[in-house]
C-alpha cells in the first residue's frame, strides 16, 4: 500500500514537501497519528534543523485530510479509511479522535477485524470493485429493467455501462445506450469518467446514472475496467494546459556558424568563401584578444561574420 504525503505552505513554495511512502502491514492498520507524526517529523528535519523549537511544526497543531477535504480521525486505522495511492494533506487545527467526529468501530464476532460505521457517509472507504463484481450488478440491474441475462450462449456486451447479453443478429447502432468512458472509484466517490459531474457516494445511486452515448453492442473490451485517481490525475495532465514558454536551448557559436553557412549556400553564396572569411577571422580573434576563452572564440567568430554581413548590406549601392 502506498501513500502520498503533503504539507503546502502558502507562505514560502520552496518549502513545501512531498512524501511518498510504502506502508508495512503494521502501519496499514495502525492509527493515522502515526503518518501526521512521520511527515511532521520529516518536514522539520528538512526545513527546520537549525530553528528554534518555538519555529518548528508541532504535530499536536495539525490533522490530515484527504484531497476531497475528509477530515481523518487520529486514532482510525489506516487501512479503513484511505485506499493505495491515496493523497493525504496536513492541515492546520488539532486532530480529532474517531468518537470526535461521530464514527463508531464495533468489533466484529467472527473475526478480529473492525467494522466502521459512519454516521458521515464520506469516512468510510470503498474498494474499487472487481471486474467480476461489476459484470454481476450490470446483470442484475438488466434482470431489474426486463432485458433477460437467461440465454447464456449469447454475447454478453463489453461498452462501460452495459454488460448486457446480446442476439448479434438484433444488433443495430442504437442497440446499446452506454458510457464511453470507464468508471472512477477514487474514496468515496463513483462516477464516470466521461460523465464527471454525476458523482454518486453509494453503489445504487452509481448504476442508475445513465450513458451518455449510443451505439451497437460489443464483445470486445475497450480498456481498463476502472480508474482510480491517479488515472484522473494522469489524465488531467494529458489533456491539461501545456506550457508554451518553455526555453530553446541557447545554440554555440560554432552551431550558429554552421547554420549560417549552411543557410547562405542554398542562398548560393560559396561555402569556400565562407570558410576562408570564418578561419581568418578565428586566427584574427586568438591573436587580438587572447584572453578569450576557446569556448567564447567561435562566440565572437560569429559575431564579425554576422557584422560584415550587416555593414555590406548596409553600404549596397542604392543606384
């Protein structure tokens, strides 16, 4: 199981801090306090080693939440409330214990195990379900709209949404209402990825969302089953804004010395002129400033080449 750790100052970006960390079993079902303590810990020993006492992050001062904004309990384990991958964020106030914030744990007969229930439908965490799981309710909502999942030599329809079973010989391009993305299961929230403004919290709610596209049924598999939120993020990223000032690599004076050349050949100037002109006025700059550096003479090599160009378009006859 992993997890990411942040602590964002608004004061100073530089000194924000990151943590990524792989959990052991122990960890996973231990309290939260446990990971407020090690990103404190962490983030003082980076960026507070040499302050006072007085100037360092106080972990008695802070909570964690996740990037939706859920509050989690100090004392709640690991494993119930945050999924793998899962951000986690210190945030100013004192950490409330699970009795704070209204979650019960009661203790299960059958197993050593606990059982949260919430009275906050956003504190308990729902795995993704299986690709299994997701087949059986598409087929039990079919029996439940009328479509019979009777007929098991029939094709059972692989579009996001559907899951049906289908006669190919009744299959049309209106067959099929269906979603064209896969479906996010990222903490509590469910929805489509192409469809991200129908959030559901519970399963039900989450199948009654309906396609938004139509087309004939399929047998063949689109993609991944599910996404989770580091598929959300990637995909943000992908199809996000993309910087536009990035900086070219600043070229050497030899580089632009063979551009130029290369330019004014195919203008029909003689590349042995050229060559001439650029050797004599190498030897020319090591003799009159040899205090250049061999990596700055091609620098200014370029520069009287570029100038002797400047002044003999600038002294054309005009006639």
């Amino acid at each position: 199981m992993k997890v990411y750790l942040h602590y964002e100052t608004e004061s100073d970006e530089v000194e924000n801090m990151t943590i990524k960390l792989s959990l052991p079993k122990s960890w996973r079902t231990g309290p939260m306090s446990q990971l407020l303590t090690l990103l404190v810990d962490s983030y003082n020993k980076k960026h507070k080693a040499d302050a006072p006492e007085a100037d360092k992050l106080d972990a008695s001062k802070f909570h964690l939440e996740t990037s939706s904004g859920q509050e989690l309990a100090s004392d709640a384990p690991v494993d119930k409330f945050i999924g793998n991958v899962d951000d986690l964020y210190l945030k100013d106030g004192s950490s409330k214990t699970m009795a704070e914030l209204g979650i019960e744990v009661a203790q299960m007969d059958d197993n050593s195990n606990s059982k949260i229930n919430t009275k906050k439908a956003a504190a308990k965490k729902t795995l993704p379900p299986t690709e299994s799981e997701l087949e059986t309710a598409a087929r039990a909502k079919a029996k439940e709209s009328g479509n019979s999942d009777s007929d098991k030599s029939l094709p059972m329809c692989k579009r996001f949404g559907c899951q049906k079973r289908f006669n190919p010989e009744e299959n049309g391009p209106t067959a099929c209402r269906h979603h064209v993305k896969p479906p996010v299961f990222h903490e509590t929230r469910k929805f489509w990825a192409c469809c991200p403004d129908k959030i559901a919290w519970d399963w039900e709610s989450f199948q009654q969302v309906p396609g938004c596209a139509v087309s004939e049924h399929t047998d063949v598999r689109e993609g991944k089953s599910f996404m989770g939120g580091t598929d959300v993020r990637a995909e943000l990223e992908k199809n996000g804004p993309q910087r536009i000032d990035t900086p070219t690599r600043q070229l050497s004076g030899l580089e632009k010395l063979s551009k130029l050349r290369k330019d004014l050949v195919s203008a029909g100037v003689k590349g042995s002129a050229f060559d001439s002109a650029r050797d004599h006025l190498k030897d020319k700059v090591v003799s009159d400033k040899p205090d250049v550096a061999p990596a700055k003479i091609w620098d200014h090599v370029f520069e009287a080449i570029a100038g002797n160009i400047t002044y003999g378009l600038e002294n054309l006859p005009h006639d």
